[in-house]
C-alpha cells in the first residue's frame, strides 16, 4: 500500500512521518527596485526640477519655431548673436547694427554675455541664445516653486510654480527673441529664496553679478540690501555695504565704464529719462501696468510683503523714462518683475492665512489655485497658446526658398539689412543697421518688402542710400529682397 492509501485508511490526518515536506513557495518575480525608483521620482523635492524641465521644453519648443518660420519681431537678437560671437572668437564685442564698430559695451553693460561664448563656439547659431534664454528663465522656475512648497506646502508649491512659468512677464520676454535680462530672472530668484530663508550672505552671492547684467540692475541689487535692513530691523554691516556696493557699481559704470566705450563719451540713454520735452507716462497706463504686475500673478496680496522694494527700481525707471516702449506690458520688460511678484506672495501668504479676519484666511487659501487659474486663462492670448495649434510647428514653402536666397550672400560680406532677414547673417556676415553703414557701401543689402513696395522701390532706396554704387536685384523669396552691388559709380 503506498503512503497516501495507508494514510486514508488508518485515519490520521497530515503526510507520512516518512514524506518529505513539500519546498516553500517562490514568489513572482519583479522589477527589483522599479517602485522605489518611480517613487523616487515623484518625490515632493523634485517638484521644481520637474517644473523647470517642463517649461524649458515649452520656451525652447516656441523659440525654435519663432526662429524657423523667420518670425523674428526685433533686432536684438542680431545685435547679441553679433556681440557674443565677437566674445566667442575672443575679439571684443563688436555690434554693426547699432553703428559701423560699435562696441556693445557702450551700449548697455551686459559683460554676462561672455558666458554664452563658449556654447556658441561650438553651436555658432541664434538658436543656442535661444536656447541658453529658454534654459534660464526655466531655472528661475525651481526656486520660485521650491520656496513655495517650503512655505505653503507641495500643492501650493506645485500652483504657485506653474503659474510663475505661465505668467505674462516671462512669455513675453520668451517671445521677444533674446535678450539680456534673462541671466538677470534666475539670479533674482535665487537671491529672493534665500532671502525669504534668512540666509543673506547667500542672497547677496546671488545678487551681485545682477551688476554684470545690465547697468539699471546695481539699484536693484542695492534694493535687496535694503530689504535686509528692512527684514532684520538691525544695520549690519553686510545689508549696508551691499547697498553701497550696488548704487556705487551702478554710478562707476553709468558715468565711467559705458562712457569710456562710447564714441561720444556719454550714455546714449540718458535723453530718454525725465523732461527734455518728451511726454510724462499717463497715469492711467501707469496703473495699469502695476495692476497687470499684481492683480493675476499676485491678487494683491503681495502689496503686504516688503519683498516688492526689489521691484521699485525697475519700475521707478521704466516710469521715469519718456520712451513709451518702456510704460506698458509688452516686450521683455516685465520679465524681472515676476520673480518679485511671485515670491513677494510667498512671503505674504503665510501670515494671511494666519491672519484672526476669517475673509483674509479665506481669500489666501484660495488664492495659489486662482493664481494658476489666471494664469491659465491669460495664457490662451499669450505666445505659449501658439504650442497647441498645429500650424505652429508648419514651416511654409516660401520660408526655405528664403533662406535659400539669403545663403546666396557669401560668408564675410557686408550686408545692410532690416529685421526680419538678419537672424539668418549676423553669424557669418558684417551686418549693418538699414540706413546707418557710416557711409560704406555694402556688397549686399536685404530687405523685407511691406506695403505695396516692390523690388523696383527697393533698389531705388538703396541707390538713393548708396549714390556712388550700382546695385541689382539678386532674387526676392517670401516677400525679401537681396540686392547685390554690381560696381562703383
């Protein structure tokens, strides 16, 4: 009888003391680590890294099809793809669109630009300043979000970051090409973090070199010191050398620095400031500009943090000017106000929702949520809207044909030309501003046909720009002309 017959018919229950016990069972196999690594991912610390790589992707996407379709709307970013390729080849930086031999450095003192030469040694093109500003107006992201979460937590963090990288003042800094300002966004916000933690020393490591950005910005590095007297009730020695440090920089570079590099010895910009029969900024688009700054990207709210002094400089001279391209909200004006805003908010809203008047409680836990809401709702009229239409990412016909006739124009020639073809030439080229040549007679000159003009009124206005040079058309494509000089007369 074998074990399993004697076992049922003795009647005792369980094997055989003779039976060997059966192996224990193996488990199924898994991805040894896979959960951890994904929970590892969405942990609450890597909320601003995730934020910042998201909208890097965003600006970058909407710079390079700006760039590809030829929707260039300014000349700047000729002017600095001129500058940084003179830093590139270790030349200095030399801009023929604002004048034949201008050194940009009498222009504006924006000396950070040197560190985009090496990138742009090896990527010569527009797209890698294109890119550079997209990657760092994506880095101001990750302290605007990480002081968020830190101060109200990860879902208000999450809301208050998306709709930093939403707001206004940036998209339309992204839209506008390329400009300096952009190292100027994250130095702010780094600086304005560690101020909202206390750390100063580190605040003023991240604001110093806002004086190597731009001349204006020296004010406002002093404003930051000034926010440490205000914030520590003490007079330090650091927040008042810090002050001194940013309004003496800014005075040594506007009366000396820009001056020694400008032909005529002076700063261009000062005749844009105040009276000299220029018009005052109305009041109306005054208020509005300062309701725009507040109202969607703030609710208000950030009027109760002292953190807003940091903004008073660059309004204070936007205000002053009498240029009306610096009052309202367009260009790239605005972009270094929206780390100011935002996190003066961050500072505002603990305290409110501590406050003992139940509306004010209600309205600062509300308030992250309608942030993002705003900011979402602004965006459908904003440059970013663009990411969701496919005709975005269509490259017409005319555009390569364009381009085509623009690569005609042999490397190292000089070319008078306007804004929309120069993004294509100011890499291998002598470009100089339509009209201002400083009495050199291009090779080529290019032009962007508006109206009811034709090649015909092109080349008449170069020869009457030109009286000593014959010149002839050498092909039109998408509306651009480029003429070539045949001899001189």
């Amino acid at each position: 009888m074998d074990t399993a017959a004697a076992t049922a018919a003795d009647g005792r229950v369980g094997p055989s003391p003779h039976a060997t016990a059966p192996p224990p069972a193996t488990p199924a196999p898994t991805a040894p680590g896979a959960p951890t690594r994904l929970a590892a991912l969405r942990a609450p610390r890597l909320d601003p890294y995730w934020t910042a790589g998201f909208f890097f992707l965003a600006y970058a996407v909407l710079s390079y099809w700006r760039y590809r379709t030829m929707a260039t709307i300014s000349w700047d970013l000729g002017i600095f793809e001129q500058a940084v390729r003179g830093y590139a080849h270790l030349r200095a930086p030399i801009v023929d669109l604002k004048g034949p031999g201008t050194n940009i450095l009498g222009d504006h003192f924006s000396p950070v630009l040197v560190l985009l030469a090496p990138f742009y040694r090896l990527l010569p093109s527009p797209l890698t300043l294109l890119t550079a500003q997209a990657a760092l107006f994506a880095l101001s992201a990750i302290p605007v979000t990480r002081a968020a979460a830190r101060h109200l937590g990860r879902r208000r963090g999450l809301a208050l970051g998306l709709a930093y990288g939403l707001s206004w003042g940036v998209q339309r800094a992204v839209d506008f090409d390329f400009h300096e300002i952009a190292f100027a966004v994250p130095l702010l916000a780094f600086a304005l973090d560690a101020a909202l933690r206390g750390r100063w020393n580190t605040a003023v490591c991240w604001a110093a070199p806002l004086v190597l950005v731009k001349e204006d910005l020296g004010v406002t590095a002093a404003a930051i010191g000034a926010l440490a007297l205000i914030r520590t009730r003490r007079a330090a020695p650091l927040p008042l050398a810090f002050v001194a440090f940013g309004l003496t920089a800014t005075a040594v570079t506007l009366g000396l620095v820009i001056p020694a590099f400008n032909g005529s010895g002076s700063y261009d910009y000062w005749n844009k400031i105040g009276g000299q029969g220029g018009a005052a900024i109305p009041l109306d688009v005054a208020l509005r500009t300062l309701l725009w700054t507040l109202l969607p990207t703030t609710g208000l709210l950030a009027l109760r943090s002292p953190l807003l002094l940091v903004a008073v400089p660059t309004l204070g001279w936007r205000f002053l000017s009498h240029d009306p391209h610096y009052w309202g909200t367009d260009w790239h004006y605005s972009a270094v106000l929206m780390p100011i805003a935002f996190l003066a908010l961050v500072d505002a809203l603990p305290r409110a929702l501590a406050s003992p008047r139940p509306w004010l409680r209600s309205y600062a836990h509300h308030l992250p949520v309608a942030v993002l809401a705003a900011a979402l709702a602004l965006t459908t009229t904003l440059p970013l809207a663009r990411l969701t239409e496919s005709d975005t990412y269509r490259t017409p016909p005319s555009v390569p044909a364009a381009e085509r006739l623009l690569h005609r124009i042999p490397d190292g020639a000089t070319v008078e030309s306007d804004i929309r073809p120069l993004s294509r030439l100011t890499g291998r080229t002598r470009v100089y501003w339509t009209g201002d040549t400083g009495g050199l007679a291009p090779d080529y000159v290019t032009v962007q046909l508006r109206d009811d003009h034709t090649p015909a009124d092109a080349l008449a206005n170069a020869t009457a720009r030109h009286p000593k040079s014959s010149y002839v058309v050498l092909g039109t494509a998408d509306g651009i002309v480029v003429l070539h000089r045949t001899s001189a007369r």
